[in-house]
C-alpha cells in the first residue's frame, strides 16, 4: 500500500513537472515573438534630452535616441542624432519632444542669427532704449508692431503703425531666450522684407519708433476695406425754352418781337 503510493506521487510529480515545463515553455516562446514584432513594428527617433532654447546650436547633451511605434512617428522626423547635431533651432523645443525637421536650420558659415533669416529676409538691427525696448521684456522670437511718430512745423504730431507682426530674432547680441525676466538691452534686431527695412530706416529720419510686443496668439491683422466714395451727381439744368422771333406788320411799320415759346 505504500508503495503504492509512493510510486502514485512519483507519477504525480513527475506530470506536474512537465506540465509547469510545457507552460514555461509557451512563455518563453510568446515573450520571444513579442519582442521581435516590436522591433519590427518600432522606430527609433531623435527627442530632446533638456529644453533647447531659440536659437541654439545643437549638441550632443541636449538629444537622445528613443524607440517609440512606427505609426507614431511625425512627418520629418531625424532618425540619428548626427543628423541633428549642429543644427540651429528656429523655435523653443520642450524635454521629451521629438526633433522635427521644419524645426531646425543648417549652420553654415558665419554667426548663428544668420541661419535664422528665412530665405528673401533681412535682419535688421535698430538702437532702442527702456521705453522703445518695451521696458526690457522683449526676447528672441516675440513678435512686434513697430509705430512712427514725426510732427510737422505747425502741424500736430502724428503716430501711426508702419509695420505689423515683425519678428524679434535677438537683443543686444543675444539670440536665445533662456532668461525670462526684464533685461534692458541697448539693440535689437528685426527680421523683415527689404521693402520693410526702407520704410523703418524711412520713419527713423523723419521722426521716432516705438516697438510694441504682440500676442503670440493674435490672428495677423486684416486693415479694413476701403470705403468707396459715391460721387454726388450734380441737378441736371432745365433745358431754356427757345427763343422765337415775331414779326409785325402795321402798314408800313415794321415791328420784331423775341418771345420764348
């Protein structure tokens, strides 16, 4: 009888290990497999390591390679951090975000605010003070209003705004805006048409500037339409009433009369 049940729990066992064997097994096999689709159905992309400021050329410390679902990838995304590397940023780029072509611009030859003029725009540098300079709070990458004043002799002063939604690429000689707080800056630089930059450098002769700081959120202005004038039509004149010669005839008397009919 005891052996009997011995050789029954022998048995028992030896079915409970091949079966915990058969399950580990399945495991072992489906966590193998998952893992191989995942590498096929993943992609590997360039994200921000730290906070990348406008303007800032970048290095090996601020990006890393991360794995996320290829269906996830965004359009013109870097695949290698070398691609990235040395490239300018054109707009503050948070921790954690993937790097994106439209982002960034070549450096070439010269100074990093150069690689920031868009194609067919001029930067353009005009000496301000606390008031002109907004009390200090403009940064690379707002956007200004710019107003000229002038006053003619005998005539009021007069202020309008001569250019809308002008872009801020760098006070002083800084082109990052890494520090949020006031800074009195004796210079900032414009990005602009060259038509623009005439008509700025126009209203600094004839008079003053003033930048003004925009909401970033502000839709572009739109100037109202003109409105046309309706030219009054003068009354019509009344026609005069011809003038009709009478002719009168008393023996030999000869009398002529106008009269108007």
């Amino acid at each position: 009888m005891i052996k009997r049940r011995g050789v029954m729990l022998v048995l028992l066992s030896l079915l409970m290990a091949v079966g915990a064997a058969l399950v580990a097994n399945k495991w072992v096999i489906a966590r193998v497999i998952t893992d191989d689709e995942k590498a096929e159905n993943s992609a590997h992309v360039v994200a921000a390591a730290m906070s990348i400021p406008f303007a800032t050329k970048v290095e090996q410390k601020h990006v890393k390679l991360v794995e996320i679902p290829e269906g996830l990838t965004p359009d013109g995304f870097y695949g290698s951090v070398e691609d990235v590397i040395g490239r300018v940023s054109t707009t503050s780029i948070s921790r954690g975000e993937i790097l994106v072509t439209e982002r960034f611009r070549a450096h070439g030859a010269g100074s990093t605010l150069a690689a920031l003029v868009n194609e067919n725009m001029r930067a353009v540098t005009i000496r301000v003070d606390d008031v002109v300079g907004v009390a200090g709070f403009l940064l690379p990458g707002n956007m200004v209003d710019v107003l000229a004043s002038r006053k003619r002799p005998r005539q009021r002063a007069i202020s309008e705004t001569i250019l809308r939604n002008i872009k801020v690429l760098a006070v002083d000689q800084t082109a990052s805006a890494e520090n949020n707080e006031p800074v009195v800056v004796r210079a900032v630089t414009l990005e602009m048409l060259p038509k623009q930059a005439e008509i700025l450098f126009r209203a600094r002769i004839e008079g003053k500037i003033q930048l003004t700081l925009r909401n970033p959120l502000e839709p572009d202005y739109v100037p109202p339409p003109a409105k046309k004038r309706v030219a009054r039509k003068a009354p019509a004149r009344r026609a005069a009433p011809p003038i009709t010669e009478v002719i009168i005839i008393r023996g030999t008397t000869i009398n002529k009369t106008k009269t108007k009919s």
